[in-house]
C-alpha cells in the first residue's frame, strides 16, 4: 500500500495532464491551472521541511561550536530581521522589508551574479585551447561571434559581423535545433517511465 | 618553470585584475565606439513600427534587479518607442520584481511623451504560475488580471476597454531573464493562440531563440545590454545601454586577447615539444 | 439559414427616423462593414464566438471616417443590441469571449469615427459550444502515440531479455573513477541537483542519477554532500540517499544533515554552494540537473579547489559554460539516458532504444520532408502543425 | 539619511562578494552566511504574501473554496516527513508533483521542442534566390547565404545522429555523428562568445553603482 498508491496517483496524475492538452472541454481546460496552484501550495507547506533543517544543521553548529561557527549567528540574524519585518510590516513598497530588499539583498545577488564576467574570463583563458578538432571549432566559432560583436570586428574586416551573425543563425541554429529534439525524446521517455511506474526511484527504492 | 609553463598557468587572479581594469577605466574615461544594428534587432524595430497608432501591445517584464544592465535599458527604450508611435502600453509581469522596473520605465517615457496612466498605459501586476498566467490572460485578461498593480479595478481604466482576451492585443513583448519568459510566451501566446510575440533577452539566453527566430515564432529579438544599445541606436537616442557599450567592447577586446594569447604560447609550447 | 441582407445606417444617439435621415445627408457618415460572419470560436472549453466582416470602404489609411469597430450583440433578431466590444481600424475579427453555450446570439458591426456610425446587416444566430477533441492537435496525438509506443515496444523487448548494446558515454563512466578517486583522497563528493523544482524533469532525472551515485558513495564508504535549492527537492534527495544506504547496506552510515536545504534564492544558493565548495574541498562534484546563470559560478569555483567535475544538464544555454569547465559533461538527452545508463536495468535500457527510434523517425521526416519540400510538396509542413 | 546608509551597506556587502574573487575570507563568509539567511526569508515572506495567503488561505476560509482542502491535504502530508511513523504519507503529494508535470511537460516538450522544431527544419534544400545572388556578385557572405539551409539541414540531422545510444558510432554512421559533434562543438562557442558580453554587461553595472551612486566619480 505505501508504494501502490504513490504509484497510482502519479499514473492518474500523469494521465490527466497528457489528456488535458487534447480535450479544450471543462474540467480539462481548468486542470492545469488548477493543478498548478496546488503544486505551488504544496511547496509552501514543503519550505517549512527546508528552513526547519537550515534551523537544524546551524542551531547544531552553535552547540558543538567547530571552526567559524559565529558565521551561524549571522545566517540565523539575518534570517530572523528579514522574516520578522517581513511578517509584521508586509513586503509592499516601501516597507522596512523592501529597503532590506534593495540595499541587502539585491546588492549580494547582483554582485553574485556579475562574478560572472570574471570567470568567463578566466574560462576562456584556460580552457579554450587548440588541442583537438572539436575544441579548435568551439574555439574558432567562440572568437569569431565575439569579434562580431564589438566594434573592433568591423574595424578588422566588415564581413566579421555578419559572419558571426550567419554562424549564430545557421550552424548554432542547427546545433541547438539537435539538442533540442534530442532533449525531448529524453524528457518523453523519462516521464513516460515515471508515469507508468518504471522509474520509480525518486519515490524511495527500485 | 619555464615562461612558457608560467605563462600556461598563470594565477587567475591576474586575469580578475585585468578584467576589472577594463570595466573601471572606459567608464571613468568614455571613447564613443560607434554602434552598428543587427538584424534580429531591426526585425524587432520594425514589429513595433509597423503596427498603426492606437494599437496595444502587452509588454511583460520577466526579469529582476540583477539583469537590470542588461533588460531594463530595452524597457525604457521600447516604451519610449511606443509612446513615440501613440501605441499604448499594457504591462504585466510574471517575476514580481520585474513589476515596479517596467512601472518605472513606463513612468519615464510617459512623462517625456505626455502620456498618461490608464489612457495610454497601464500596469496589470505580477501574477504567480508561469505558463499558466498566460494561458488564463490569453482567455480571459479581465478575470485573470482583475486589479492594476495598485489594486485599483481595471474597469476604471479606459485602455482596458473592450480588453477581453488576446484577440484585441496586437503585439506581445515579453522581456525576459529566464524562465518564466520568451519561451513560455512563444510557446502559449504564440503556439496555442497565433499571436505576434517579441522578445528582449539577456545575451546568455539569447542564442538558444535564434530556432524561435528563424521559425517565425518571434517577431524580432533583443539579446543583452547590445542589443539594447543597438535599438536604441536605432531610435536616435542615446540611454544608459549605449554608455555602458565602451567598457563592453574593452573588456570585451581584452578576453579575445587572454583566448589568443593563451592559445599563442600554448601552440609554441606544444612545437617546442616536438 | 437564411442570411439577411437589411443594411441599416443609423447613428447611435439618434434613434428617430427623423433625425437619423438627417445625418444620412452628412457626407461624413462612412460606408458600413460587409459580410458579417459568425461561428463559434473551434477547439475551446465554450463561451466564446468568432465575429469577422469585411471592412468598410472608408476603412483607409488616408481618410478619419473609420476610426473603429463596435460590435454589437443580441438574444434576439428584434431584441436590444448591446455594446459588447470594440476594434481598431483595419481589423476584421473579434472574438467575444462572455457568450453562455447554447444561447443564441445576434451580431451586428458599425463602422464608427466616435460620433457618427453605420451599421452592417445583422449575422445570422449562433450559439457557442465546448469541444472534447482540439482537432488543430492531431499531428502531435498522433506524434505522442508513436513515440510512446516505441518506447513501450522496446521496454517490452527488453523485459523478455533481448540483449541491447549501449554506446560508451564518457560522462558516465567517469562516475565511478570520481566516486573512487574521492575515496582514495579522503575527501567528500559533493551532487549539485540544480535550481529546479521537482516540476522539472530534469531535476526528477537528477534525483534519480543522485539514487545510483549515493549507492556507490555508500560502498565506497565516502560522505555525500547535497546542498538544495528547494524543500521538496531536498525531502526527495533525502528519500533516494537513505533507500540507497539501506540497498548498500549501510544504513547506519546515512546522516539526514549532510543533504541540507539554503535557500531557495539562485544567487544566494551561488554563494552557499561556492563557500562550501571551498571549505569542504571535495574530491568530485556533480551538476546534475536545471542550471541558469550560476552553472559557471560554481563551475569555475569547483574547478579552482581542483575537484573531478562531471556536469549534465538539458539547458542549451549552460551547456557551454559545464564543457568549458568541466572534465566532463552530459549534453541534453545524456542526462536522461543517465539513470538507465548506471544502473543497466534492461527495462530502462529498452526505453532508450525506444527515443533511438524516435529519432530515426524524426530523422526520416527531416529528410523526406525537405525533399519532398524542395520538390514543392509543401502539404507536409501542414501537416505537422501542432496548434 | 536612510537612503545614504543604504547605499553604503549595498556598496559595502558588493565589496564583501567581490573579495571571494582574491580567496576565501572572513568578510565573504560573512555576507555568505547573511546572504543565505535574509534570501531564505525573503522567499518564505514572499510565499506567504503572493501564494500561500492569496491561492489558499483567502479562498479557503474566505470565500470556502472547499476544493482547496486538497491541496492543504497535500502540504500537510507533505510536513508529515518530521514524524518518521507517518513520514511515508509524504510521498504521495511528491507522486502527484511528480505524476503531473511529467505529463505536462511530456505533450509540452514533444510539441514545442521536436515537432515544431522538426517542421521550421522543412524548407527547400535549394534557394534559387541566393544561389542567383552567388553567381551575380561571388563573395563571402553570398556563398555562406548560399549554403545556409544546407547546412542546417545537415547539422540537425547529424546533431540528431549523434545522440544515438543504441549504436555504435563506426563506419559511416560513425562519421555522421563525429559531424553532429562539430555542430553541437559550433554551436557552444557560438553560444559562449555570444554571452561573454552580457557577463561584462552585470559587471558594468556593478561598477556602475560603486562609481555613481556610491563614490560619485562619474556623472
């Protein structure tokens, strides 16, 4: 019974949602919307599995105290101001919970997230090197598009452009076109497995 | 070690130095490259362009404050264009904090034009649920936008008169960093309901909807902070992308030069080899 | 039916023949739409109807006497007419959306320049309806179809055990030299299931790829290290790692802390993971799963503490970022193929030669259409269309 | 006042993240550990605010949209995880998760990532047009418009060739797929060249931040 009706429920489920793309009639036409709200409830209920072992494995940190376990406080703090000014204040415009948002949060992600620029950079230097045919074209195709894309290209040879433009357009079309149809099959078959029971790991055991 | 070996293995944070060296330097000290338009970004021009004064176009913002380099300077640019062009605006988002970017977009050019919220624009709010917010819009835009972002009812507004689906949207913009985005408006607005669908993406994305391009299923496509600069080339008017574009060339310039050079001593060490 | 054919011209504010034969001498009253068609909008749950017309005459870029459609309806050929929508000048369709299926409704368009109007005849009665079958769609029933049953005839081969050869995937087998070499240096392994929720399937393929990896962990007796990025993925991890102890007969070495949730924020699960990476210095990582922007971030991070790397994901544009700085990467469908891969049940293997042959039909389209397209048989792109 | 202070704690912690770049440190790990903690809450509000309370708790007990107790069924069992007895009732809001976005995303992906895929791929193999425009005015770009489609329609089906699983990449079949792999090879540097300028682009604005609204070096 404990894995029977998991197993049912993803077959019905399942079912339901291929079904729905073929039937514009009520319920159908509803269902996915419907569905869609409870997944996202239910992820609200599972957030409350997520922050109780972040809680867990920090509050255990402060106990047994190994190496820079203060940084702890820090994350419990943090979490701590933001959610209780979130909860008490509301995360309108202009509450104490947005100014936190804009001048702490969002300074770290941006900041984060244009680290990005450096590694490119570091990448490329390392890791684009002539050493095989395959690595050359990645190579080749990598410097042409970019020279394409800054003024320095025209200035070389007015072409480059638009041949960056034509590799972008063509052979990269062709290449993401093949990965794409290559990903579909994998993701018809996977659900497909899922749905009817063969995978079955991610619901514990074989 | 040899040169050649050090040269191999530099430490990496020489090449962090450089690159931010050559961010610093040409924003303190501006050059003025000139910049040249694309086509996936003429195509994208001239959607707009080419729809008549008085037409609507739902324009929803899938980005946040951390692509705001790149998206928000197209945000500004399209509204700009559209108020130049009397087409009015309706805007919505499905990332939360794209809401209040496109608000301020919005605002800018309306001011610069005389427009004026709920005539000429308006802003619908953000919605959660994706792929399914577009779905329900694409039925019914009152029921599943029902309040602006204000909570001010929608039926106050005159713009949103005789709004009932897509069918009286004549051009969808979706501005996108990720996923929910383009892809889902293309595959929804415009697989399942035919509609023209325009995109302005972050570069990284961007190459991965050159297949939605060439298929016809964009009209026209912005890909990062250059693209922005190119469409705002394109309305003669100088923004913050196009100020950005010399430090993007130079950084640009010297990662083509760390390839080449890390390539040139790598080919001359393979030879010595031998 | 018969379609009736009265065109009336009158102006909305005035109603009596009087003063209506009044405006009728006003040069400026334009000519009215033609044709007005109506049918029930195809393939919907109901409660929409499809009105088109044709354009007035004055319906021209040059002149100011069409500025818009309204468009008018009734219950009844005699009835009020009410205003239910408008149209923009040069469009000839509307679509409303508020009808109750069954009813019978009436509809008839004005041309208007905002003061004075003319009216088309009025349609002929429809009623909307909901459809069980969306007929646009049957190209993709029919794709679903094969391709299923390909995979399921397969997966039936399979079970009766007939041999099926797989093709090396360098990725792959490079996961039990990581999970060794881990081992052999005393260090962690660290899985990355990407940012996903259990809504992607590839974060579900990921999950499952975790079940074979954590079985070798388990044997080879080296921690496991799962940071998330979500709750339920992180209860989902937490399940398949606990039953792949239990399988390996390890169950006491199984500790529910070292496959935690962070936070759900991408770039705050960045920073997390990139910190953890340096302080815990694992001897292999995996990036199994859906990545955006912070794949090179902890690619290139990995990368400098000198770790074995294999990545896998089905998001094109990552892709590059995972071959530049990995030692090895599953491109798309691989990483589908990963969980039938490692643990080599016939039933799964049998499903991937199921997509083989999907492809090979995909393939027999591609070619045979372009032919057939280049020798001007065009039909064949209709006939594809997915609605 | 409150605006300037903002403004220095956001310069301040963007500086904190920029050292990662230099090693591991203290101030790093401190905006790290910050970081995790305000993000984790900032979500579990924003839940609140925009999913549990709007799609659950007012249509539930406000309106008595009784359909809502299945998804609150859910979520509970979800939550029954931390009672190891009754923990395996979890899997069942895991199976319907699970269960119906397979079935999405299996119509979905089939139809806008093979089918519509496969039908964009369809055009004829010739273009009279530009094979004209070729022979009239020879030049690079004229022969690459040229050889465009062909070259499409080879590196997809190729590309497609190469994900082959079942057969052994030899022979002639072999060298397709060793083609399909040039294509796939072209297409990431394509991409990775095309992104390298959006990279700099977040940095740019960074910079930005610290030279304008921070430091006030540029105007």
């Amino acid at each position: 019974m404990k894995k029977e009706i998991p197993l049912l429920i993803t077959f019905i489920a399942g079912m339901v949602m291929i079904l729905q793309f073929f039937i514009p009639h009520r319920p159908f036409s509803d269902l996915q919307q419907l569905f869609n709200t409870w997944f996202l409830i239910i992820t609200v209920f599972a957030m409350i599995l997520g922050l109780g072992n972040l809680f867990k494995v920090h509050t255990k940190r402060l106990q047994r105290r190994p190496k820079g376990w203060w940084y702890s406080i820090v994350l419990l703090a943090g979490f701590a101001v933001m959610f209780t000014v979130g909860m008490v204040w509301g995360p309108a415009r202009g509450t104490p919970f947005d100014y936190l948002f804009w001048n702490v949060h969002i300074p770290m992600s941006s900041m984060m997230f244009a680290l990005l620029a450096f590694f490119v950079a570091s990448a490329s230097y390392r890791a684009f090197r002539a050493r095989t045919p395959e690595a050359t074209l990645l190579l080749v195709s990598a410097i042409l598009v970019m020279i394409g894309r800054v003024p320095l290209g025209n200035y070389i040879w007015d072409k480059l452009p638009l041949i960056g433009d034509w590799i972008m357009s063509y052979p990269n079309m062709a290449g993401q076109r093949a990965i794409m149809i290559g990903i579909a099959l994998g993701i018809v078959s996977t659900s497909l497995r899922i749905i009817l029971g063969i995978e079955r790991t991610y619901l514990s055991g074989k | 070690m040899s040169i050649l070996e050090r040269f191999e293995k530099v430490d990496r944070r020489i090449i962090f130095l450089l690159t931010l060296l050559a961010v610093v330097i040409p924003l303190l000290l501006p050059i003025g490259f000139k910049i040249k338009v694309s086509e996936p970004v003429q195509k994208f021009y001239e959607a707009v362009e080419a729809l008549p004064p008085g037409s609507k176009v739902l324009v929803s913002s899938e980005y946040d404050p951390s692509t705001m380099p790149e998206v928000y300077p197209m945000n500004q640019a399209l509204a700009r264009h559209c108020f130049k062009k009397d087409i009015k605006i309706i805007g919505m988002g499905l990332w939360p904090q794209g809401i209040p970017l496109n608000q301020a977009s919005m605002e800018q050019a309306a001011e610069e034009y005389g427009k004026e919220y709920g005539v000429d624009y308006v802003n619908l709010g953000y919605k959660a649920g994706g792929i399914v917010v577009i779905s329900a819009a694409a039925e019914n835009m009152p029921n599943t936008f029902p309040l602006d972002y204000a909570g001010r009812p929608i039926e106050e507004f005159e713009i949103m008169k005789g709004i009932r689906n897509f069918d009286n949207i004549d051009l969808i913009i979706s501005l996108s960093a990720g996923d929910p985005g383009v892809r889902h408006w293309v595959m929804i607005a415009q697989g399942r309901y035919g509609k023209k669908v325009a995109g302005g993406v972050t570069a990284v994305s961007a190459p991965a909807f050159y297949p939605y391009l060439d298929a016809g299923q964009l009209q026209g496509l912005l890909g990062g902070m250059k693209g922005a600069a190119e469409y705002e080339t394109i309305l003669g008017a100088s923004g913050t992308a196009s100020r950005g574009m010399d430090a993007q060339s130079i950084a640009h310039g010297l990662i083509i030069f760390f390839i080449l050079f890390a390539n040139f001593f790598y080919l001359l060490g393979k030879r010595k080899k031998r | 039916m018969i379609l009736m054919l009265m065109v009336g011209i009158n102006v909305e504010a005035f109603d009596t023949p009087n003063e209506s034969s009044k405006i009728l001498s006003s040069s400026e009253l334009p000519a009215p739409p033609t044709e007005v068609l109506v049918k029930d909008k195809p393939n919907d749950a109901g409660g929409s109807i499809i009105v088109t017309w044709g354009k007035s005459a004055d319906d021209v870029e040059e002149n100011e006497l069409v500025k818009e459609y309204r468009v008018f309806r009734s219950g009844a050929l005699d009835g009020e007419f009410e205003l239910i929508g408008t149209a923009n000048k040069g469009f000839e369709k509307f679509v409303d959306g508020t009808t109750i299926d069954g009813t019978q409704y009436y509809y008839m368009v004005k041309a208007s320049d905002g003061v004075v109007h003319s009216q088309s005849a009025v349609s002929e009665a429809v009623s909307s309806s909901a459809q069980w079958f969306h007929t646009d769609r049957i190209s993709m029933l029919v794709a679903t179809a094969i391709i299923c049953f390909l995979i399921l005839w397969f997966i039936g081969k399979a079970k009766k055990g007939e041999e099926l050869y797989i093709r090396p995937i360098a990725g792959l087998e490079a996961v039990d030299d990581a999970v060794g070499r881990a081992t052999e240096m005393g260090k962690p392994i660290m899985y990355i299931p990407g940012i996903a929720d259990m809504d992607d399937i590839q974060t579900i393929a990921s999950v499952i790829i975790l079940g074979r990896v954590a079985r070798k962990a388990a044997q080879y007796e080296t921690p496991l290290l799962v940071p998330c990025c979500r709750s339920i993925v992180m209860s989902a991890a937490q399940e398949t790692v606990k039953e792949a102890y239990i399988s390996a007969g390890r169950s006491d070495a199984y500790d529910a802390d070292k496959i935690m949730y962070l936070t759900d924020d991408q770039f705050g699960y960045a920073a997390g993971v990139d910190g953890m990476m340096l302080r815990e210095k694992p001897g292999a990582i995996f990036y199994m799963g859906c990545f955006y922007a912070e794949s090179l971030i902890l690619a290139e991070t990995g990368h400098s503490t000198g770790a074995i790397q294999i990545a896998g994901t089905a998001m094109p544009s990552q892709l590059p970022f995972f071959i530049t700085a990995c030692d090895y990467t599953l491109i798309g469908e691989e990483l589908f193929a990963a969980s039938a891969y490692l643990s080599r049940e016939p039933l799964l293997l049998g499903s991937l030669k199921g997509q083989d042959m999907g492809k090979a039909i995909i393939i027999a389209i591609l070619i045979g259409g372009v032919i057939m397209v280049s020798l001007g048989f065009t039909k064949i792109i209709a006939l594809l269309a997915t609605g | 006042m409150i605006e300037t202070l903002g403004i220095w704690i956001a310069a301040l912690l963007t500086l904190c993240i920029l050292s990662f770049l230099y090693k591991d440190n203290p101030f790093y790990k401190f905006a790290e550990h910050l970081f995790v903690g305000v993000s984790a809450a900032y979500w579990a509000v924003y839940y609140y605010f925009n999913i549990l309370y709007p799609n659950l708790i007012q249509p539930l007990f406000g309106r008595g949209q009784l359909l809502l107790i299945i998804p609150l069924a859910l979520g509970i069992m979800m939550i029954m995880r931390l009672f190891p007895k009754v923990g395996w009732v979890s899997r069942w809001p895991l199976a319907f998760i699970v269960g119906s976005y397979s079935g999405y995303n299996l119509i979905t992906y089939l139809q806008s990532n093979a089918v519509d895929q496969v039908r964009a791929t369809l055009v004829p193999f010739i273009q009279i047009e530009s094979w004209k425009n070729l022979f009239t005015n020879p030049g690079v770009m004229t022969f690459l418009n040229a050889i465009a489609i062909p070259v499409v329609v080879v590196g997809v089906t190729t590309g497609v060739i190469y994900f082959f699983f079942s057969k052994e990449h030899k022979g002639v079949f072999g060298g397709f797929a060793r083609t399909g792999v040039w294509f796939l090879m072209i297409a990431f540097g394509a991409s990775f060249g095309y992104t390298v300028m959006a990279r700099i682009s977040l940095l740019i604005g960074r910079v930005y931040f610290l030279l304008h609204d921070w430091l006030g070096l540029i105007q």
